[in-house]
C-alpha cells in the first residue's frame, strides 16, 4: 500500500502539489490521472525518494522510501524508459541493478523472459525503438519480484500487441495482490486497466474513488429505447415526466431507469426491441470533471 499524507511541493514561488492525501489500496490497479502541470510526475517522485517534499510525507508499505534497505525488492518503478546507458545492453543494464540490490543473477534472465527481450538481452539498449525501452523498463521494475509497483505512462510507445500485454500482464500483479500505481494520458486504456481513480488538479486531490463511481458522478446515466410504436412510446414516457432525446429510430431517455421504462412499456401494451443503458466514458467524465484544473486552453474544447 502506498499512503500520501499532507504531501506539498514547492519549486521556489511554484506549488506543484498542494497538501495532497490519497492512499493506493493492494490487490488492484489504481489509475493516477490529471491535466498536463497537474503534478502527478512531481508526486511519483517523491514517492520514489527522488525528490523530497516540502512538507508532509509518503509511506510504502509503512516506511519511508530511504528507510528501505533494498529499494528494489520493496518497489519497482518505471518512471523513463530511456533512463538507461545507451552503450550498455539490456542484460548488463539489468545485472548492474540486480547486483546494487543483491538480487540474484538469474532473476535477470526471468523478467528479459517475461517481458519478451531475450533474444535481444546482448543488444545495446541505446538502439532500442521506444517500445523496446518500455519492455526493458518494466523489466526493471519487475527485477526484485516488489509487491509494490508504479509505472509512468507504460503503454507509451507499445504496439496494440503490447498494450494488450501490459494491460492484462498489469491485472496478473494485481490479482497476485501487489499495489499497482499508474500513470498515464489514454484514458480509453485506463478505463480498461484500473478499477481505481486517483484524480488531481494543479496538484490537488480532485477525486479518490472506483472508475465506475468515478465515471458514474460525472455523467448523467440515459437508456436507449427502440420500438415500433415510438411515438405511442415517447407519449407515455413524457406523461411520466421523463426527458427524452429523438434519435433516427430511437429514444434517449433520462429520469427514468430501464426498468420503469420497461414497466411503463408493458403496461402501455408497447412493444420494445431495445431497452439498453447508456454511460458515459472516462475521457468524457475526466474532461468535466478536471476541466477547470487545466493548465493551457486550446480553444477546442467546445468543438464537437
């Protein structure tokens, strides 16, 4: 488990995270999202003892990260792909950080095997493309088997193969009961991978909760209703205070859940051929709900 508690962050008259709470649950994989300038790469680092805060704390597992005697066996982390010697091979990149954590020499080979590099273990890691630094990345952080793990944008350069992989490969440590914290800007992958929302805005906690609930609060939930008989239908619905958008052979319906509308169909003697629920997405519900923590406007926002 990871616990942020009254975590702040100045860079001279910048704030980058202001008084930022949350705790990130074992057992699932929590999504880390905000606008660009939100601080969430600020935060990973001070989680990681990287940078240190201006005041409150972070704990992993109880301790802060320097009082972790091999950093490595406790927390993995994937933070820049690239932060690797460009003259140095995948092997010899992932022994020099085995052997600064007295890690075993095998368990190199174990997670070039998992993340499928080995048959470019010997290969200089600065000819790599982007989505092998990835690869390489996570092996890393995978290198002392931690319960705890924090990834950066991992599906970043990976081919819908690889994302695939890491989507489900993330689900695997989670249900292995492992803390996993990840960072990234595509959130139609994140509503796929995380059944957690951690939420900032210029450095603020704007939401902790389930991406369902996440989601849920932001949207209004309709129904989508098709039949024969839609006018007969919409008649019905609007005598039931119900609002109602027109679609080509179908109805929009909000106030009511579909099964009062199915109710209200059969006692009507209506016939239906759809009666389905309709939720709003993670972009959309990210977008109104962080919409006034946004850094830069474009002007777009309003384009359709």
């Amino acid at each position: 488990m990871i616990e942020a508690v009254g975590l702040t962050k100045r860079y001279g008259k910048t704030l980058a995270v202001n008084n930022l709470s949350f705790s990130v649950p074992a057992g699932e994989v929590t999504g880390f999202l905000g606008p660009n300038g939100a601080g969430k790469s600020t935060t990973m680092r001070m989680i990681l003892g990287l940078d240190n805060p201006t005041s409150g704390q972070v704990r992993i597992g109880g301790k802060l990260y320097h009082e972790l005697k091999h950093p490595l066996r406790s927390v993995g982390a994937l933070l820049d792909a690239k932060w690797v010697h460009p003259n140095r091979s995948a092997r010899a990149h992932l022994m020099w950080m085995a052997k600064s954590n007295k890690i075993p020499a095998r368990r190199v080979d174990e997670v070039l095997e998992t993340v499928g590099l080995s048959a470019v273990a010997n290969k200089r890691a600065g000819g790599f493309s982007l989505g092998m630094s990835q690869r390489l990345g996570i092996a890393a952080a995978l290198l002392g088997d931690p319960e705890v793990l924090l990834f950066d944008e991992p599906v970043n350069g990976l081919d819908p193969e690889g994302i695939l992989w890491i989507r489900k490969f993330m689900h695997r440590l989670a249900d292995e009961g492992r803390t996993v914290f990840v960072s990234s800007h595509l959130l139609s992958e994140m509503a796929l991978t995380a059944s957690q929302l951690i939420v900032i805005g210029k450095g603020q906690l704007i939401s902790q909760s389930s991406t369902e609930e996440f989601v849920a609060r932001a949207s209004e939930n309709t129904v989508k209703v098709r039949s024969p008989q839609l006018p007969q239908l919409r008649q019905a619905l609007a005598g039931a205070s119900a609002s109602i958008v027109d679609e080509p052979s179908a109805l929009i319906v909000s106030g009511l859940d579909s099964a009062k509308i199915g109710e209200l169909a059969a006692n009507n003697g209506l016939v239906l051929h759809e009666l389905s629920p309709q939720t709003g997405s993670l972009e959309q519900a990210f977008m109104q709900i962080t919409g006034d923590s946004v850094e830069y406007h474009t002007g777009l926002e309003n384009v359709a």
